[in-house]
C-alpha cells in the first residue's frame, strides 16, 4: 500500500514551491488531484497525479541541491515575468527555485532546489544560521563604525542582532549576520550615514563561495550537504526571515 502524505507536502516534494506557497495555492482552488479539484488537508498517494492550473506536476525527479554565485542584477524571484529573474537566468532543466533572497544590486552565494521541506528548515528563523558578507562603503570606516554596527541598530520597527563585524580595509568590511531581516546590511549602514557600493555574501553557514564565479553554478558536495543537514536539524517553526 502506498504511503499517504498531506497534498501541501507532495507539492513541496515535486519541486514546484515550498509547502507554505502549496497551501495558498491550493485555498486558491487551483490544484486538482486526479483531475479532481481539491482542498486544504488531502492527503494523496504516489500514485496520484496532482496537477496545478491543469498542468501536471508530478514526475519522478530526485532531489536537487545547487550553489550558485548570483551575479549583480538578477533577481531572486521564480516569476518568470519579471526582467532578471533567476529561474530565466539559469534556465535549469528541471524545476528549481532559491532558498531565501540575494537582492538584485547584491551578488555571491545562494542556494537553490526542488526540495520544498529543506526551504522551510534553512528558512526558519532563531536557529542562528550563519551568513558572511564583504561590504564596500562610500566613506572611510571608523571604530566607531566597527562597534555600532556589531552592537545592534533599529531599524524596520526592531533593533538588529549583535554580530560580528571585522574591519578589512578602510572602505571594506566583513559582517557575519544570524538574522535576515530585508535589505538589513543596507538599511544598517544607511543609519549611520553611509552607503553600500558593493555586497558579496561569501558564506552561507558551513557552505563558503570559494573560487564559483559569477554566474556559475555548482551541486552541494557529500560533505558540505551532509554538515548542512546536522545544522539543520533542529530548526524551530518560524519564517519571520530570509536567508
């Protein structure tokens, strides 16, 4: 007998979106089973066909993880409408979206797959996942730039997490974030009168950048996957922020 999973699960698991992306389309009544539209709490079998906006989506496709070094203008996005988007960009055969955000003026690492739950785990906000960015600034960095930004500044309506910040030249420096707040290395920045020239995420928990070049793309190693999952592992239920 087949195992039965909730619809919202088996959507994730095809690589179309991330679970909670499968539920709104689903309330959405776009998503049919068997030819047979559907709601919210059905659960299905391997054996059943689940097609969105008449369209199948079910196929046999393993998982896929991928490590891109996102160029400067693309955008991180899987609506395939807009100019820059990621999904165009790479034009991978198979279905596969990005794990959180890299904004368009920004470049360097990020993650792609068609494994809806490993999105939610890495998504999940208070695990203090590690992510490394080299900045460049308009002005010359200060100590007392240094110690401000590693001490916490309020912005969206909230004060940003103490982090580790490194000075490495006068214009350049390193910043290592626990939290993802939107657009949160500009916005810091902005604060204390200064603007960001350049910002290259490096690192992305135990998963650097390395020598990938812009617009190259890579699988995840044994290793780097492997360490990945044990980070992971205990993520809590929260999705206030991005990667």
């Amino acid at each position: 007998m087949s195992e039965l999973k909730r619809l919202n699960k088996a959507i994730a698991e095809t690589g179309f979106c991330s679970r909670r992306e499968a539920d709104k389309i689903i309330e959405e009544g776009r998503v049919a089973v068997n030819g047979e539209a559907v709601g919210l709490g059905v659960k299905v079998s391997e054996k059943d066909s689940i097609s969105v906006d008449g369209k199948l989506i079910t196929k046999e496709v393993g998982n896929i993880y991928l490590i891109f070094n996102k160029p400067i203008g693309v955008t991180c996005t899987t609506d395939t409408s807009i100019k820059g988007n990621i999904i165009s960009y790479l034009n991978y055969p198979e279905r596969i979206f990005p794990i959180g955000r890299l904004d368009k003026p920004s470049e360097g690492l990020i993650f792609l797959t068609n494994d809806g739950d490993i999105v939610n785990k890495i998504l999940r906000a208070r695990n203090n996942h590690e992510k490394e960015y080299i900045v460049k600034v308009n002005k010359r960095i200060t100590d007392e730039f240094i110690k401000r930004m590693g001490g916490g500044l309020p912005i969206l309506d909230t004060v940003t997490k103490k982090c580790k910040v490194e000075k490495i030249d006068n214009f350049t420096f390193k910043i290592i974030l626990t939290q993802g707040l939107n657009r949160q290395i500009r916005r810091m920045c902005e604060y204390l009168g200064y603007e960001v020239e350049a910002l290259k995420r490096t690192r992305i928990m135990n998963v650097k950048l390395g020598n990938l070049k812009p617009g190259q793309i890579r699988p995840f190693t044994k290793n780097e996957f492997d360490v990945l999952n044990d980070l992971i592992a205990d993520s809590k239920k929260t999705f206030n922020e991005e990667i």
